[in-house]
C-alpha cells in the first residue's frame, strides 16, 4: 500500500495536576483508538485518546490523530467485490503504530516541564487487539 503521512495534530493535552507525583505511586492508562476514512480526499485518520490517572484521579489526557493520504492505485487495490474499500488489521495496526508513536514522542515534549516530567507512556501492541479489518 501506497501512503503519505499527511498530517500529525495534537488536538487535545492536558495535566490535570499540579503535584508531582509520589515515587512509586501507581498510574493507569487507557488507550481508545478509532479510525474514519474521507474517501473524497483518500485520507485515513487514526485517532489515539490517552488518558492517565493514578488512585481514581486522572491527571492527564492527550488525543491525537495522524492523517495518511492513500495513493488511489493503493484505493483501487483495496476495494473489495462490492466497491468498498477494506483496510486489513495489519495495515491498521501499523497506521496506530505511527499515530502512537508520535503520541509518546509529543508528550514527553509537553510533560517536559510539569508535575509529569517522570511518567514513561509504555508501550501499546496493536496487533493484540486489532483483529478485524476496517471497510468503508
């Protein structure tokens, strides 16, 4: 498949404390990932919400969603018996892959200077719960 990586936007950061965090005080993550297709422009959107909390407080979240162009010889490969396009789960999975990686690098930038400063964003394996392809 033929893409371009058209667009990265941070569309949401947020600390949502002040203290800094306590030496081994437990965080939690959660990741929500959803994908959409503008088949006018040919672009799949993968968007990645992260959010963090730690003893039933979040203290902070992040969304952010990559863009990437598909060429249209890419488009028309992909379409399947009835017209409509099908991403397979590998294709996705390396989409998130990108889109998450991305996300890690901007907030280590953005938690440079706050209470955050210490939190490492662990790894995400996509391909554990991206199983199914996505069709438009």
């Amino acid at each position: 498949m033929q893409y371009k990586y058209r667009k990265i936007d941070l569309e949401q950061f947020a600390v949502l404390t002040d203290k800094p965090l306590e030496t081994g005080r437990e965080i939690s993550f959660n990741t929500d990932i959803e994908f959409s297709y503008d088949e006018e422009q040919r672009l799949l959107a993968n968007k990645i919400t992260l959010s963090a909390s730690s003893s039933g407080e979040f203290i902070m979240k992040a969304v952010m969603t990559s863009y990437f162009e598909i060429s249209q010889e890419s488009v028309e490969e992909l379409r399947n018996n009835e017209g409509r396009v099908e991403f397979n789960p590998l294709a996705l999975v390396q989409f998130a892959s990108f889109n998450y990686g991305a996300l890690r690098g901007a907030l280590s930038i953005k938690t440079a200077d706050t209470a955050l400063n210490e939190i490492v964003i662990p790894p995400v394996y996509f391909q554990n719960f991206i199983t199914s392809g996505f069709t438009v």
